[in-house]
C-alpha cells in the first residue's frame, strides 16, 4: 500500500529530524569550541541526507497511488497524507540553483548586517538587503505558483498552514486602531505607580534551582526533557525529549524567570502531543503561531497575573534570601505585578512589554508584505518604518536606522513572514485563556495556590492531543467557540492595564 509506505518514510525523516534536534541542542550547550568545525560538517552531511530523502524521486509516483486509497484511510490518516504531500511539494518547489543562490546572498547580508546595523549604515546594507529581497520575490512566486497563492501568503504558509495576509490584515487594523489609546491610558496611570528595583547579584545557581522549581510546578515532564545554562535561551525538542537552555544574569532573574514560564508553554505542547502519531507529520505541534499562542498563554496570560505572581513570589524569596533581606519590598507580589506589567513605549522590539510589542509586528508584517508584493523597494524601507512608528508609538526612527529597520536578524537572514505569529499567538492565547475561565470559573485561585492541572487538562483536550489533525484557525474555533479575533485580547489588555485587575 502505497500510504503505508509513505508512513514507513516520514517516519525515518522524523527520526533523523530528532537526531539532529539533539546534535544541535550539544552544539548549543555543551560542545567545546574545538569541536565546531567538525561538528559543523557533521551537521551539514545530516542536512544533505533530510534533504535527499524530503525529495526522493519515489515520492511523487508514491502520492499519486496514495491519493487514490484516500478514500478508505481514518481522518487522521488523510490529514497525515495531506501534510506530508505539503512537506514534499515545498521541499520540492524551488529550482535547486536558486536555493543555492538565496543560501549565499543571505549569509553575506547577516554577515554585512552584523557589522553595518550596529554602524547605523543603511545605504551600506542596501545592495545586500536589495539581493536578499529580489531572491526571495522569485522564491516567492515560484512557491506561489506550486500552491496557487500569493507570493507572500506563499511565504506565510510555511510558518502556518493556511494563514493569509488576507484575513491578517483586518485583525491588524483593528490593533492599530485601538492600541495607541489603550498605550498613552496606562502610560498615564503608571506614572503614578512606583516601582521598587530589587537588588543584585542573584547567583547562578540559585537563579537555577528557581528555574527547575517553576518547570516542576508548572507540570514540566522531567522524565522527557531537561533544562541547562547557555550563552541564548532556546528550546529544541521532539516530543519525547525537549532540551530547554536558559541564560542566566547575574544582575537581574527576571528575565530567566520568565523566559522558562515561556518555554514551559511551548514544553508541554511538545509533551503532550498524541503518543500513537509521535512520529508522523500529523502528529507534530501544529503550527508557529499554535505554538507561540502556548508559550504566550503561559508567560503573559498566566505568568504576569496577580495570582500567578502570589504563587510565585514565595519561590522567589526561598531562592534568594541575601536579595530579600536587602530589601524585601522588591519581591512582594504585588510590586511584581507592577514591574512585569509596565508598559514603556520604545523603538526596540525585543525589549517591548505586553502592550506595545503587536505594534511592532503590525509594522513589520505591513512592510514585509510591501516588500515581497512589490508595491515598496529596499531603499523605502527607513521611510516607512519612521513614519509608521510615529504613527502607532510617537517615536521616531529617521535617521537611527540601528535602532528602525535594522534592529532585527531576520530580514537580512531572509526571513519573511514570520513576524506576524507573535502576534497571532497572543491573539490566540488571550482567546483560549478567555475560553478557559468560562469552562473553569476558578481557575485564578487553582493557579494561585500553583494548581496547574484544570488548566493543562482544558489545553490537552483542546489543543494539545489534536497535533495537526486540524488547520490553527479550525482548531481555535473549536477549542474557544468563535473564529480568531481580537476581542478577548483588548478586553485582556483593558482589563490587566487600565482597570489594573488581571
Ligand atoms: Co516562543
């Protein structure tokens, strides 16, 4: 048969994606430095291997014979052969000399990006940042092609199955709306609300056994993944074993604090994937914006509430006594409240709070989507970015491109349509966590008392267990009740920033 055949495939690609997710992961925590070129080779044999075998010649007359025995397979049968024609249509879509050539003009424009962006110098990036976008366009199009979308929805795909800029750029519109008077209401009203700054230094290895502490309260499956230092925070996983890599700062545990509560999210979407499609492609984590929706469901929805911060907060003391007894006022809940729901409207994405980080997406998926469609060229792009910042946050980028358009990796990686999942994750969180308190009206006071279980159990029968069975949008509709929309968002942001409730 010429499904189960198909099957038999994916599931060696999928075990040699989790070799190397593990390799990877050493590489990231453990290696010694003189083990990088070697390992850098290794990596890239592995890499030509997946390669080979994501485009086996085999495949194509394998789908056709599978299409026609479609009709006797289960539901999640046909979703996993749906998946896996998609998995080989794109791995197979672009001719292998503009893959070649993309991989190229990329590496030389981070490689100048890493030096211009910091020199502030963007009209020393732009024939770089020009050849990075005009490869892309013809990816683009050609991608396009293969799936009968548009060039930049032919890039959306790849993050979220199914996602348009179509049906983005509405919800978009709503945020820009709404957004810059919710921001200056709660710009206003903290001004009046002082914050104490704790106290350093925080050492490592307490900083690390709060971490562990937080993962073991928040359900974190240790029999299935583990947590270590490294110079950046990352997860990298398969279901059965998910590495999480913590930075830690010696001046501040917020930031690690934090980041684990993030990654706890995305650890137990991993962990809780459904066991008999483990190594199939319907039976992965659904989509970017599924996943963040997880991560941000835990770290702003959860994670900045009052009544996860009183739970937390005696954690926090028991790992630094010396901090505490230096000024105790810094680690009581509710000054923790304050200091993790301050908004302060700046031009840096990475260091955005809750409320003004959507602004940052809405401008780049605005200009992304210009690029790829043709209707903005390289050289506007400064232009555009300022005038939109002023717009949403009445800051100025014009002639601090370092701090504007050059601030992130991802465009001079070729990186486009990704940034929108931030958003459409927070979006989702906000929706689900809504949908979760109208299933389990006390689920603030379980989390209070750092009772996780009637909240996991509400993710794993709505989101978790259904791995890619359904596209993201299906699967929130069901889950919450209603298509995505912004709602449960603004009512979340008015409710934790203007009411100060939440
Ligand atoms: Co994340």
């Amino acid at each position: 048969m010429s499904y189960a055949a198909l099957v038999k495939h994916y599931r060696t690609l999928f075990h040699l994606g989790h070799v190397d997710a593990m390799v990877s992961w050493d590489e990231g925590t453990m290696m010694p430095i003189g083990g990088g070129d070697a390992r850098g080779e290794a990596l890239s044999a592995l890499r030509g291997v997946i390669h080979q075998q994501a485009t086996h010649e085999k495949l194509s007359g394998l789908f056709a014979a599978a299409a026609k025995e479609a009709a006797a397979l289960s539901p999640w049968q046909q979703a996993n052969l749906r998946l896996m024609e998609r998995d080989w249509v794109r791995a197979t879509a672009l001719p292998r000399g503009l893959v070649e050539a993309m991989s190229r003009a990329q590496s030389r424009s981070e490689q100048a990006w890493r030096k211009l962006g910091p020199d502030n110098d963007f009209a020393g990036f732009l024939p770089f940042f020009r050849e990075v976008v005009g490869l892309k366009r013809e990816a683009a199009q050609t991608l396009g092609d293969k799936l009968a979308l548009s060039p930049y929805d032919a890039l959306l795909d790849e993050y979220e199955s199914g996602a348009r800029a179509a049906s983005i750029a509405p919800l978009f519109a709503r945020l820009r709306a709404f957004l810059p008077g919710l921001i200056a209401k709660a710009v206003e009203q903290q001004s009046r609300e002082p914050v104490t700054a704790c106290e350093g230094p925080f050492p490592v290895d307490r900083q690390h056994w709060l971490v562990l502490e937080l993962m073991r309260r928040l359900g974190f499956d240790f029999d299935h993944g583990r947590v270590d230092a490294a110079p950046h925070p990352f997860c990298s996983c398969v279901p059965t074993d998910v590495r999480i890599a913590v930075h830690y700062d010696v001046d501040d545990y917020i930031n690690a604090m934090m980041g684990v509560v993030h990654e706890a999210g995305h650890a137990k979407y991993q962990q809780n994937l459904p066991n008999d499609w483990l190594d199939q492609p319907v039976g992965a984590a659904r989509s970017t914006n599924l996943h963040e929706s997880q991560s941000l469901l835990h770290e702003m929805q959860v994670g900045r509430s009052r009544a996860f911060l009183q739970f937390v907060a005696p954690i926090i003391a028991e790992a630094f006594p010396a901090a505490v007894a230096r000024g105790r006022e810094a680690f009581n809940p509710e000054n923790l409240f304050l200091r993790l729901t301050r908004v302060n409207p700046g031009v840096i994405r990475r260091n955005a709070d809750e409320a003004t980080y959507p602004c940052h997406i809405i401008l780049r998926f605005e200009i992304e989507k210009g690029l790829i469609d043709g209707s903005l060229r390289p050289e506007d792009v400064p232009e555009a970015w300022d005038v939109s910042m002023r717009e949403m946050l009445g800051l100025p980028t014009r002639g601090n491109d370092r701090d504007g358009c050059l601030q992130d990796v991802h465009w001079p990686a070729g990186m486009f349509g990704y940034f929108p999942t931030y958003t459409l994750g927070a979006l989702i969180a906000a929706q689900m966590f809504d949908a979760v308190k109208r299933a389990h009206p006390k689920v603030n006071e379980q989390i209070r008392r750092g009772e996780f279980h009637v909240l996991d159990g509400w993710l794993r029968e709505h989101v978790w267990s259904h791995g890619s069975l359904w596209g993201s949008m299906e699967l929130v509709e069901r889950a919450t009740g209603s298509a995505l929309s912004t709602e449960a968002f603004e009512q979340h942001l008015e409710r934790r920033y203007v009411l100060r409730e939440s």
